[in-house]
C-alpha cells in the first residue's frame, strides 16, 4: 500500500506549475495504477485552452467555481464545488476560473510527468490561447 500526503509533493519536480494552474500530482504511471491523480489549483480570472487529445480527465471541483465551454458545440457548463466534469469525448474546450478553484483531477492513461515538460503531447494547444 502507499500513502501520500499533498505536503510531501509540494515543492518537488511533481509540484508543476503550468503558468495559469499549479499541479501537485499525487500519483503518476509510475505508480502503475493504471491512472494518475492530481490535486490541481486554477488561479482566478484565467482562462485555459485544454485539448487532451491522448488522454480522458475526470475533474471534480472540491473549492471555488468557473466554467466550461465546449468549443464542438459552445455549451457553457457552469461547475462550482461539488460538481465533476469528464472529458468523456476527448472534447476540446476552455476552463475559466471565476475564483481560485480547486480540482481534483483523474487521467486515463496516467501522466507521467514527461508530458508536463513537452507539451505537446497532452496540450497541443494550450500556448496558443493560454490567458486572457
Ligand atoms: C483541470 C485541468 O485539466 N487543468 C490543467 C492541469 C491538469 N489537470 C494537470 O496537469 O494536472
């Protein structure tokens, strides 16, 4: 078994920050679970551009609120505490933070840390419209 404390990962090379959220990944692939799970903030008033075309997220919001817009369609789903989105469809779209918010975030197959430093794997796309 393996217990892990979010204070044992900030400020390691697991603790990444991604200019508009900072990601503290809790487990990654190798931990061979199968998925990795990350204790992810997004800071207020940012939008991001995510496009995870390799990769399915679940994201269950644990504080704050924002939206999602799926760009296929420009539905806006309004999350907020409580609630978890899953990019079911590997659905291109842009998370906004209305304030801080606070995710807990699931991917299939897990990260492994690579992709975080070589974007273009899992963001194809996040530099291009990355904040407004
Ligand atoms: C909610 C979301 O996808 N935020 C971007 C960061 C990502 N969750 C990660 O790498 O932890």
């Amino acid at each position: 078994m393996k217990v892990v404390a979010l204070d044992d990962v900030k400020g390691t090379e697991h603790d990444v920050d991604g200019g508009n959220w900072v990601s503290r990944r809790l487990i990654l692939k190798q931990d061979d679970m199968g998925y990795s799970v990350h204790d992810t903030l997004i800071k207020a008033g940012t939008e991001t551009h995510i496009w995870y075309q390799n990769h399915l997220e679940a994201v269950y919001c644990i504080e704050g609120e924002g939206e999602v817009v799926t760009i296929k369609d420009n539905k806006v789903w309004p999350i907020r505490k409580d609630m978890l989105y899953a990019l079911d469809e590997h659905d291109e779209h842009l998370l906004r933070a209305r304030t801080d918010m606070r995710m807990i975030c699931v991917f299939n197959p897990p990260i492994t840390g690579k992709e975080v430093h070589d974007e273009n794997g899992v963001y194809p796309v996040l530099e291009e419209v990355e904040s407004k």
